[in-house]
C-alpha cells in the first residue's frame, strides 16, 4: 500500500512527539482521519463539539504538559474558529499546531 500526504502528515506529528489531536472530524479530512487510524497507538484523537474548543484544549494541553498541541478544523469557517486558541499560546515557545482540512474541489 502506497503512503499518502496524510500518512506523511500523521508521520511527522508523531515525529514531532505530538500524543493527542483535537477536532472534530468532517469533511476534507477522511484522509488523516484514515492515516491517524491506522497509528492509533501512538497518536490519539478527541472529538470535540466546537473547532474554538479544539484549539483551546490543544493550547491548555501544550501549555501545561508543555507538549505539542494539535488541533484539527473541517473547511470553511472552522480555520478562523482555531485562531482563539492560537492568540493564546506562548510565542515565545510555539508548541501549538493548527490544521485545516480543505475539500478536494476547492483547493483550485
């Protein structure tokens, strides 16, 4: 079976030490949901009810355990949702990673 972006992409999260993504699963992202499935050992995922609460949950988790926070947003709004939680990380030790999932057609 050939490797994909979002293996590649789940790959370098768990390289990078991340344990946890925070999200809500939808539309754009079956892809990485599929590739974090299949390492489900090592890379967990929490579903939450709101994007602005993934980032916040990422942010708290990167924060205080000081590890890497991942957030992951559906296309459309659930990009601009993510930028609470990114104002409230620590720039001065970025340990935050946002991402947005994009539908195959509109990434034209």
């Amino acid at each position: 079976m050939k490797q994909t972006a979002s293996d590649v992409l789940v790959d370098t999260l768990v390289d990078w030490g991340a344990e946890i993504v925070f999200g809500i699963p939808g539309d754009g992202m079956d892809g990485i949901m599929e590739a974090r499935r299949k390492r489900r050992d090592e890379i967990r995922f929490v579903q939450t009810r709101h994007e602005q609460s993934a980032a916040l949950m990422a942010c708290g988790y990167a924060k205080w355990p000081g590890r890497l926070g991942v957030c992951l947003a559906v296309s459309g709004p659930g990009g601009i949702h993510l930028l609470n939680g990114r104002c409230q990380s620590n720039p001065r030790r970025p340990s935050l990673c946002s991402l947005r999932a994009v539908q195959e057609g509109m990434a034209k």
